[in-house]
C-alpha cells in the first residue's frame, strides 16, 4: 500500500505450500453463477501483517462483490493440469484493516478498480484426469 | 426461498445428500463452522465422487476428528515461479488447492483508503474464494469453503 508497499495481509504460506489461503465461514460467500454475481465478505477475519518481522496478527473486514459479465472462458490446461468455464466481469471491494499499531480503512466499494476478475467453476488434479 | 448455494447447485442439476438422507449445501457447509466432528469418505463413494460432474457435492463430509478443524487441502503444484499459485489472469488457475473441484471467484482490484494516522495510502488485492470438494492432506475426500488473501 502507498508509497512503497508497507503492509501486506495474508495467511501466510503453509508448511505444505499452501499458498495465502485460509479456511473461511462457508456462509461468507453468496455465488449465482446463472447471474454472474457474488458477494466474499469477512468480519474480523484474522490474518498476519507479513510485511514486518515477527509478522503482528491482524484482522480484516471486507465486502467484495462480482457482476457485470464482460466474457465467457472455458480452459482445459495439460500441462498445469486444471479445467475450469469462468465468466469474466468487475468487481469491487471495500475494506478495512487492524493491527495493534495500525488501521486502515478504505474508500467505499465503487472507487475501487478491477484489474481482473471472474467466477466460475474448476477443477484440478484427480477431478481433472477422471473429468 | 433457495440459498444462494442451492440455486448454484440447482443450476447444475445436482441434488446433494448425506447418507440416505437430504440435506442442503448450505446446511453442510454450516456445519463445517459449527466444527462438527466428522465422517470419513469410504473409498468407493471417493471413486465415485471423482468419476463424474453429477457426482459434484455427492460425497458426506469428513472433518479432523476431535478438534473440528477442517482438514487442510493440498497446494497445487508449480504455479507461476513454483509458489504453488497463479498470478491473476485469463486462463489461469485460479484454485490454490490440488485435488480441487468447485466454484471459483478472483478479483484484482486497486483502490484507496487512509490510514489511521490519516495519511492517504493506496492499495492492491488479490482476493479470491473456493468452494468445493477436494482431497485433503489425509488422503480423504472433504469439502470445504476456502479465502485466498
């Protein structure tokens, strides 16, 4: 964020690789795929600030939403190994952050810009090769 | 009136149970947040999860036994400079976990906020979703919702 990038929220990268993700409350997202429209949102959802080090715990609340279809995709990749039919389209968010030094809390949703957004459906690895 | 999550399935054609009897999506997917102790997927119900897109939701759940923790899936592997993860883009994987079928949402977005000191910061996302039934690291079949941040 800003000048220089002074903090980063994430989960951090498991053990086993597993890349910035986190098990969420199943009831945080809202899908229509039919509409091509979605809603993510967390509350004080807690993640780490892995900018500094030792990295604080932190947490995050935002709304994030998808509509507005701009293309349809359909991706069958053999060499990564995944298949997926998406539906490209905006999206927008609005957030905030807290650590015990510092908070952040952005501008509302529709100042937000997309820089790439889809939904859709996908699988990978033995739901690939059997699919 | 339908859950979001049962008109995604009703869209396609899919009509998840557990055991012989009923039971919504949105209600299973509750119950992995109500840390339910779990079942474990017999390897012919995997088989047959795996075998086709109807099976899509078909299998019961299994959770960490004990502590209700979900079963943590699996990275991918490689991704863009092997982090096991994909920049954003047209026709990238959006998935961070292997052994993953499911419903994807990724958004890249850019914005602006202040901080609390008041100083005007920019910032840049990379949030995404995955809902979905995926083979954890125990080998077993599980479904699960994830955040990717």
């Amino acid at each position: 964020m800003g000048q220089g990038h002074i903090h980063d929220f994430t989960p951090g990268v498991a053990p086993s690789g597993l890349f910035w993700t986190a098990a969420i409350p199943p009831d945080s997202v809202d899908i229509t795929l039919g509409k091509v429209t979605a809603s993510f949102r967390v509350t004080d959802f807690p993640l780490l600030d892995i900018i500094t080090t030792p990295s604080p715990p932190g947490t995050v609340s935002f709304d994030m939403e998808w509509s507005g279809k701009t293309a349809d995709v359909a991706v069958k990749d053999f060499v990564n190994g995944f298949a997926g039919e998406y539906s490209q389209c905006t999206a927008t968010i609005e957030w905030s952050a807290h650590t015990a030094n510092f908070s952040f809390v952005s501008d509302a949703a529709s100042t937000s810009a997309t820089r790439f957004a889809e939904l859709g459906r996908e699988r990978n690895g033995r739901f690939f090769s059997q699919g | 009136m339908p859950t979001a999550e049962e008109r995604v399935l009703a869209e396609e054609g899919v009509t998840p149970t557990l055991g012989s009897a009923g039971i919504s999506r949105q209600r299973f997917l509750g119950q992995l947040g109500a840390s339910v102790a779990g079942v474990a997927v017999g390897s012919e119900l995997l088989s047959t999860a795996l075998g086709g897109r109807s099976a899509f939701l078909a299998a019961p759940p299994a959770f960490a036994a004990g502590g209700g923790n979900i079963v943590a899936p699996l990275p991918i592997p490689g991704g863009d400079f092997n982090t096991h993860h994909f920049l954003p883009g047209r026709g990238k994987e959006v998935t961070t976990i292997n052994d993953f079928n499911g419903f994807v949402g990724i958004a890249q977005l850019t914005g602006t906020g202040k901080s609390s000191d008041g100083s005007a910061l920019n910032f840049s996302c990379d949030n995404r979703f995955l809902i979905g039934e995926y083979v954890g690291e125990d080998g077993k079949l599980h479904r699960g919702a994830f955040g990717v941040f």
